[in-house]
C-alpha cells in the first residue's frame, strides 16, 4: 500500500523538476517550476478559493451536520425514515448534483429566480456569488454525511451521562456543552479531518457549476488545466505536489489531535 500510494507523489515530484514544451521535456529545471507557481497570481487565487470553500463549507456543515445528528439521535415516531431520508443528498453522485445546482442557480429558467422573485439575478456569473452557490452546493450535499458520523458518536454516549446532568440540574444546553461536546470531540476530529481533505481537494462542483470562472477555480481545476488542457507536466507536477504538501500538512493537524485525544481517553477511562 505505500509503494502503491508513494509511487504517484514521488513521480509528481520528479516530473516537477523539469521544463517542458507541449509535453516534450526540455531539460532539467530544478525548483523553476515552483518558483513559477508561487509568482503566478492564478494559483494564489485557486489556492484562496480552495482555502475560502474548504473554511466555510465545512464549517457550515458541521454545525449543520451537529443539529441533524442531534434531532436523529431523539426518540421520535418516523426516526429510521427520517435517518434514511436525510441521507438522500449524500448518496447522490457529486457531478448530478452540480449539475441539478446549476440549473436551480441558472438564470434562465432559474428555480430559485423564479421562487424568490429575483427576476434575472446572475447567481453563477458573478464573483462573490457564485463562490456562494458552489459552497451552498457542498453544505447541502455533504451536511448528511457529518452528521452520519457525528450521530455514530452520539451513540457511544452512555445515556446515565445525560441522568447524572439532570440530577444535578443542568439545562439541555449546559447538557450539551458539557456532557455532549466534549465526549463527542474525537468524532467531531474525525467528521473534520474527513471533510477538510475532501473539501481541499474539491473539483466536480465548481467545475460543473462555473468551469472554474468568477473566482471559483480550484487547486484541483488549476492542475487540471496544466496537465490536461494547457499541457505542461513539470508545472502541473509542481502544482501537484504544492497540493499534496497543502493537504498532506493540514490532515496530519487532524490526525495528531485525533491521536492525543484518543490518547486522553484511554488515560481518562484508566
């Protein structure tokens, strides 16, 4: 598995130290290539809306998510229903559902134009807003999934916590605070760490939504671009590989705080 997950990365590398012509390799480059990408405005700009959609997307999602988890984990008639329902948006292939974004987005015969009576209002065809409606896409379709993770955590809380906080006279919200966040924190990393990778990484949507225009081109779209579209592998390897450190760096954070508070636990249950 890691010669398999290693041989990509280190390849991407090499690649990256040479200079090529329309995929004709020119010769040897050294950090050219990321000296290049890191005085190049274009990959400030993907990186800002990479960052900008991974920050409050997830964000969003989780205390989303949090509420949803909260109400599934309820003893209410129709809960399996509910818990299956919810689900829908999830399980539905993350290219449809940009695609069914767009045309609620679009102007013509936007469904949400026409709802709101907002007449002709380009969503997708400007900046700003249509940053707004590729995040709006990713809480709707993603929120499910925290929250499938978060009501799994729920359920590990013993239910004699919650008797204890009532005994001894705490609200729901003092018993969410302090009974409910805190047992609940290792899910509430993992729900993250899945989450922030996958939204640093993200492509289809803005992709289908806006082709990466109005500010809405990604880290991914960018790489894309130079190694498909506009052929230069050495600088689309030197994206690559900025990438990968980008992810790499902000998942070992989740990881390492995953560790420690499991760590923590296993003290704590000693």
């Amino acid at each position: 598995m890691a010669a398999v997950a290693l041989f990509p990365v280190i390849y991407a590398f090499v690649l990256s130290l040479y200079d090529y012509t329309r995929r004709q390799r020119e010769g040897f480059g050294g950090l050219q290539n990321y000296a290049d990408a890191f005085a190049d405005d274009r990959f400030w700009g993907a990186l800002w809306f990479t960052l900008l959609f991974t920050v409050a997307s997830v964000a969003a999602e989780f205390l989303i998510g949090l509420g949803f988890a909260l109400i599934m984990n309820q003893a209410f008639r129709g809960r399996g229903l509910t818990r299956a329902a919810i689900l829908i948006p999830w399980v539905i292939p993350t290219v449809i559902a940009a695609q069914m974004w767009f045309f609620m987005f679009n102007v013509t015969p936007g469904f949400i134009n026409t709802v709101f009576g907002l007449g002709n209002f380009n969503w997708l065809g400007q900046e700003g807003w249509a940053t707004f409606a590729v995040i709006f896409a990713d809480v709707w379709k993603t929120s499910p999934f925290v929250a499938l993770l978060l009501l799994a955590g729920l359920q590990t809380i013993p239910g004699d916590m919650y008797e204890s906080g009532v005994v001894d006279g705490a609200g729901p919200f003092q018993r969410l605070w302090y009974i409910t966040l805190p047992l609940l924190r290792p899910a509430i990393l993992v729900a993250l760490l899945f989450r922030t990778v996958e939204a640093l990484r993200v492509y289809d949507l803005p992709q289908v939504m806006t082709g990466g225009a109005f500010d809405t081109e990604s880290l991914s779209i960018l790489v894309q671009q130079y190694v498909v579209r506009t052929p230069d592998p050495g600088y689309g390897a030197a994206l690559s590989t900025i990438s990968f450190v980008v992810i790499l760096g902000i998942g070992m954070i989740f990881v390492s705080l995953l560790g420690r508070e499991l760590v923590l636990e296993r003290t704590t249950e000693r």
